[in-house]
C-alpha cells in the first residue's frame, strides 16, 4: 500500500478515538504514517461518500449510521491490522456482509470504521465431507461449488445471497434447521481475528470458547475470516407440498403429526391474508429424492388439509433451494425491496403456541402491518437439534420460528418507526410466553435487555469478550455491552 493510503487508515482510526471511553473523553493520539511498523494493506480503504453512503444503510432501510473509513481487505492481515489500530486508538470495527441486518447491527458511526467482508469471498474445494470457504462468500455460490461434487451444506438459509459469516454470527436458521440444527451448528472450525487483533483457529477440540462465543455471539469477540462447513449428499431433486388449513389448530394438529414421524425433510408454516380478507395458514413440506420420487399418498396420509387446495411440485434441488429469488425479483422491479423492512424474528414454545399466535394475529392488520407480500412465519423447529449455547430458546422440545414478515408499500419512515414499536410489544409478549428472541429484529436493545435475552449464558459471552475483545472494539450496532 502506498504511503497517503496508510496514513488514511491511521488516520481514520485516530480519528475515531475522540469518543467517550469508560465515561470520559479520550483525546485522539496524533495521527503519524510510521509511527509503528505496519505491513502494506493487501486491500483497500475507501472514504468517499458513495462508500460510506452504501455502509451507512442496510436492507433494514431505518437505521443509518455513517463510518469514517470502509476497509475493502485483501486478505486477513489487513484485518489483524485494522483492528491492531482500532484497538490502539480506542476505535470501533463493524464486519459487514451483505448488510442484510434490518435495525443497523452491522454499521458504526464516527466512532471507527466499517470492513467489508464481502472482498474476501474465496471457496475452497470439496474435500470429502467439509468445505473451507471466506466469511464474505455468499451461500449460493458456495451452494453452486459443492452441488457440482454432490454435495450440500445440511443447511441453508431460505434467502441463499447473504454471507456465510454474517449468519453464522446470528445462529442461521435455515428449512432444515428442525433437522440438522443452526449453521453455526454445522461448522468443523474456524478462523477468527478476535478484538486483541490476533488470529486464531477454532474448533470444538481447540480454542472451544472462542468457537462457542463466535457461534450466534453477535460478533462481539471476532471477524470470522474463514469457515470450515460440513457437507452432505445433496439430492438431485425436491418433491413439494403445498398444503392449506382453515384454522391455526388445523394447521397445528398436522404440524404435530408430521413432526413426530419426520416424514418430510422440511416442514415451514406460514399464515397469511388473501386480497378477500381473512387469514390463511399453509404448510409448505419438502421431500428430498435421488431416482425415485416419493410416494405422495404414504407422505399425505392422516393429513387434513383442504385436498382441493394442494400444490404438489417437483424441483430441482437447486432451484428448491434458491426458491426465493423470484420474489426477491418481484419486489426489487416494484421498488419494495427498497422501502424499510421492520421485521421481527423470535421463537415460541408448542406449549403456548397457539394461545400466543392467534393473539398477535388478532392484533394484526395484514394490509397495513405485513403487506401485499408479507407474511407472519411459523415453522417447527425440534429443540434438541440446535446446539449452539448463545443461541437461545424455549423449553419445549417442540418449538417454532415465529416471524413477522413485512414488507410494507411505502417508504415512510414514520410507517416504519410504527412497526418498530409494534415489534417491541410482540417480543414482550412472546418472551412472557417463555419464547426468546432471534435476534436479527427491528427494534433497540439495550444492554439490560441483552443480558434478559443471553440469561445464564450471558456470563459466557461476557468472559470471552473480556479475554478476546477487552477494549470492546468489535460489532458495536447490537449495543450489548
């Protein structure tokens, strides 16, 4: 790097020293090229306004936060570099991915600098039963590399265009999730640049703590830089049913006989509201197949959806998988992808699910609360399956994802702001109902509410912040600390 771009991002981290530390102003040290040895940077940092502009917003559309400086690196060292500087000048560091956060988790403001992930996006090969790919690849093209060796990761997001470590961080549930658990889950290793600026390979045998705060942690101890995922035999094709209930009970009554069996490979609930008014509950089920197809009748049997209703196709798998990408076409061609999307992710437990869930439905109004395209997610998930210990959940062992979807019309922001508040109230009734928040949600936590949400595992996040991020440079959008 030459010297007036080293200077910039010393510069940039000085700068962001002039901010209250402990509860008093520390003065920013003077910004000199060369005061330390510094290897050259691989990458790029940028600082003009339409990189900013872009770090400073996500798909979220609510929060916006300017940084100083955007690090594109160009390898881990210019990671372990940055965050050298950050740590020396008191600075802040945001990883961002695909900024697909909706409440601004992954910006920082002046007080330091944002580093694009997505410039490290190398994918390893398929090696037997794992792949080792960058956090800044994108599921579907690691989806792409390991489907042309027969494989799959066991999970995969619905929405495949986010990146492998900006899910891994939140947990990452996925249509298998009730199967195979969290993609955090499913990691071999590995490699994390914590908050003291060192670099580090972790795993379940070696530096287990750091794996373990790393895994659904929010990003609060490291970057992860690299991951090692495991693979499965990906089947060739998907049979899909689509199927329809009059009534949440209906719904549920299937979802418990499906669930108990493992009939299908994926089980996802929806409920949502036609243009005649009302509200729908649908189950969309999944069989995975090489060869032969299923048999449709022994997979529907004792079900008692509307016969009349069902969709029964068949698909490739990687199309299944990507099935999301003509409704991500529908709403960018109308300009909704563009307007503010308040959602709120949280967990139920079965014992309270449908008390709990017709509550909120009443309380919902689908045209102005969800949209033409929202939809409110309730998808069973097993306890057991999820492994993670950040990750938190309710005490049954059946549970479910219950998620609001919106997408509203307009870009008002006052609309937006509605729906935060809304959400705010839907999360303390769902975790008065013994539910837990995922927390990729649109509304603040304060600290005291993060460690409400951690519990007793609160004290693990917080050791190993203390031993791998002590000067608390790391994340700091989701405020826990």
């Amino acid at each position: 790097m030459d010297a007036n771009r080293r200077a910039l991002l010393i510069g940039g981290l000085a700068t962001a020293a002039s901010v209250a530390v402990g509860g008093r102003a520390v003065a920013a040290a003077p910004a000199r090229h060369g005061s330390w040895p510094m290897p050259d940077l691989d990458g790029v940092v940028r600082t003009d306004p339409a990189s900013l502009a872009a770090a400073a917003d996500d798909f979220g559309h609510i929060v916006h936060k300017t940084p100083l400086l955007v690090l594109e690196p160009g390898s881990t060292d210019d990671i372990v570099t940055a965050l050298d500087y950050a740590r020396r000048y008191n600075g802040k560091a945001a990883p961002q991915g695909q900024s697909h956060s909706v409440w601004g988790r992954a910006m920082t403001d002046g007080q330091g600098g944002v580093i694009d992930m997505t410039s490290l996006r190398s994918i390893g090969p398929v090696q037997n039963d794992r792949i080792t790919v960058d956090a800044g690849a994108k599921w579907s093209d690691v989806l792409r590399a390991t489907l042309a060796q027969g494989k799959t990761p066991p999970v995969l997001t619905d929405y495949l265009e986010l990146s492998i470590g900006g899910t891994i961080v939140v947990g990452g549930v996925g249509s298998t999730t009730a199967r195979y658990g969290l993609q955090s889950d499913n990691l071999i290793s590995m490699e994390v640049v914590t908050g003291k600026a060192q670099r580090v390979t972790c795993s379940p045998s070696s530096n287990s703590d750091l794996f373990n705060a790393v895994r659904a942690g929010l990003g609060q101890v490291g970057v992860i830089t690299k991951a090692t995922l495991k693979l499965v035999a990906a089947p060739a094709s998907v049979r899909r049913y689509q199927l329809t209930y009059p009534t949440l009970a209906a719904m549920l009554n299937d979802v418990r006989l499906v669930s108990g069996d493992n009939r299908f490979d994926v089980v996802q609930g929806a409920i949502a509201s036609p243009p005649t008014g009302g509200w729908v509950y649908r189950l969309d089920c999944a069989k995975f197949f090489t060869g032969t197809p299923p048999n449709d009748a022994a997979l529907l049997a004792g079900m008692t959806d509307n016969q009349a209703a069902r969709v029964l196709t068949t698909l490739t798998y990687f199309d299944y998988s990507n099935r999301l990408a003509a409704l991500e076409a529908a709403l960018r061609a109308n300009g909704q992808w563009f307007n503010p999307h308040p959602w709120l992710t949280t967990f139920i437990g079965d014992s309270r699910v449908e008390a709990v869930v017709n509550d909120e439905v009443s309380r919902t109004n689908a045209a102005t609360d969800l949209g033409q395209f929202g939809q409110i997610v309730l998808s069973p998930l097993r306890r057991s399956t999820i492994t993670s210990p950040l990750l938190r959940k309710p005490s049954d062992s059946l549970m479910y994802a219950f998620n609001f979807v919106r997408v509203p019309a307009t870009s008002d922001i006052n609309n937006a702001n509605r729906l935060v508040s809304i959400n705010r109230g839907i999360y303390d009734r769902v975790r008065a109902a013994g539910g837990a928040l995922y927390p990729v949600s649109a509304f603040p936590m304060s600290s005291a509410d993060w460690r409400t949400h951690f519990g007793s595992e609160f004290n693990r996040l917080n050791s190993a912040k203390i031993k791998y991020d002590p000067n608390d440079l790391l994340t700091p959008g989701y405020e826990v600390f």
